[in-house]
C-alpha cells in the first residue's frame, strides 16, 4: 500500500509521543530503583522524590496524547466502515451468493459483510433512516461481562478474515480488507477497557491478549494502514502498555 506524506508524518507523531512517555516514565521508575543505594533514611527518600517533582505527571500526559492520536489517525476524512446493522439487503443476493451468518461465533457479522461487499454489484445510499438497530436483553454487548471468550472469536474471525483478503488480487478492496482485518485484531486489546469489564473477566482477556499478541499484532503490522501498523507493533512490545495506552484515551 502506497504510503503517503500524512502516513508518515502520524508515524513519527505517535513514536515520539510513545517515546516521550517511556523515556519520562523510565525516570520515574528509575528513582525507585535508586531507593535501595542512594537513600537511607526517609529524608533522604524524600529528596529522590523531590528530585522528579518536575516531570512526576509529565509522563501520564504523554501517555493521554499518544491516546489520542492513535484515535485521530483513525478517523480519517472519507473512511466509512460500514456494519451489518447498518445494511439492507435483498433476499435474493443472499440466495444467489450462499450468504449467510456464521454459527456458533460471535462477531459473526464481521465475517458477513466483508464477503457480502465484495460480491455486491452496486450499493445504495438512504439519506433517511429506514433502520433501527435495537440491542436486546442479553445481546452480545452484554456478554463481555461474563466471561472472555470472545476474545477467541477476535482471533478466529482475523483467521477467516485474512484468508479471504490474501485470496483477493491487489488492488483497493485487498487493501481495505487487510486494513479491517488489522483493525478487528487490536480491538481484543481496546475492548478491556472500553467496556468495563470486571476484574477477574478484564485478567483473563489480558492474559490472552498476551499469549495470542504475537499473532494479533502481526495482523496489525501488516494491515497496510500506518495507524494500525505503528498500534501493532505496540501491543507485540507491551500488551499492559497498550491497554494503558487506551484506558487513559476513553479517559
């Protein structure tokens, strides 16, 4: 994928931003290591940590505004993902196409409409509404609090997903596929903080998010997408830091 002048120049923003933070938190690190060989007494503690009074918060500010780019390099002028709730579609395009919703998987629909864009003809755009999605009693968007199987589904879906993209010859629906492939792999990592979930459920997506980061981050890195690739490589450096990275953007 062709990299062009605004790709690279939010490359270099968020590395030195995620720079800046590791380099001030380093210092602050530092000086409790220190504790053991130059302090001996509470005072002298006290002087250590008067000595990083100046960049004490410092680092959480880098941190916050990394965040928030990584956000905005998303949120690009002209980019529309469109969701299955958000589509109509004719009953005999399904038929013709063999389409339909896998079982037994969450985020299904994910592996529904990237085969379904694909095969269609021709789309059509409503300026009114002539949907409304409504999320039921015990809809999958509550389902994240009870336990963190869906992180597998993350994983199988990229699977399935990136199949179907290195199938597709090279042009801009390979491109964009591979991009939402990428996308859906560092969202295992976003959901932990994004949707609250309850110690014990929020640990055990972590530890899978650690065992699986080498893969998902991969999807990542190779998506195509600056963005996405810079997020990658993140999450397959620090997992912990990368869930730190969104908790203080939602804040």
């Amino acid at each position: 994928m062709e990299m062009t002048f605004f790709n690279v120049l939010w490359f270099f923003l968020i590395f030195v931003l995620i720079g800046g933070y590791f380099v001030l938190d380093g210092f602050d690190l530092g000086a409790g290591v220190l504790y053991p060989f130059v302090a001996k007494g509470d005072e002298e503690k006290a002087v250590v940590r008067t000595s990083i009074g100046p960049v004490w918060d410092g680092n959480e500010v880098w941190l916050l505004t990394a965040g928030g780019a990584l956000f905005a390099a998303q949120c690009q002028n002209g980019t529309y993902e469109p969701m299955v709730w958000q589509c109509v579609y004719r009953r005999g395009f399904l038929t013709e196409n063999h389409l339909r919703m896998a079982e037994g998987l969450l985020f299904e629909d994910e592996l529904f409409q990237a085969p379904a864009l694909l095969k269609a003809g021709r789309a059509a755009a409503f300026d009114d509404v002539i949907l409304h999605y409504r999320q039921r009693a015990g809809s999958i968007m509550a389902s994240f609090a009870r336990n963190a199987k869906w992180c597998d589904s993350y994983v199988q879906v990229c699977a399935r997903l990136h199949d179907v993209a290195q199938s597709l010859p090279d042009g801009a629906a390979k491109a964009a596929l591979n991009k939402r492939v990428g996308q859906i792999a560092l969202s295992v990592g976003k959901n932990i903080p994004a949707y609250h979930l309850p110690p014990e459920v929020a640990r055990e997506a972590t530890d899978f998010l650690k065992a699986h980061r080498r893969q998902l981050a991969r999807y990542a890195m190779e998506s195509g997408d600056a963005a996405v690739a810079v997020q990658g490589a993140l999450l397959k450096l620090s997992p912990e830091l990368f869930i730190k990275l969104y908790q203080g953007a939602k804040a």
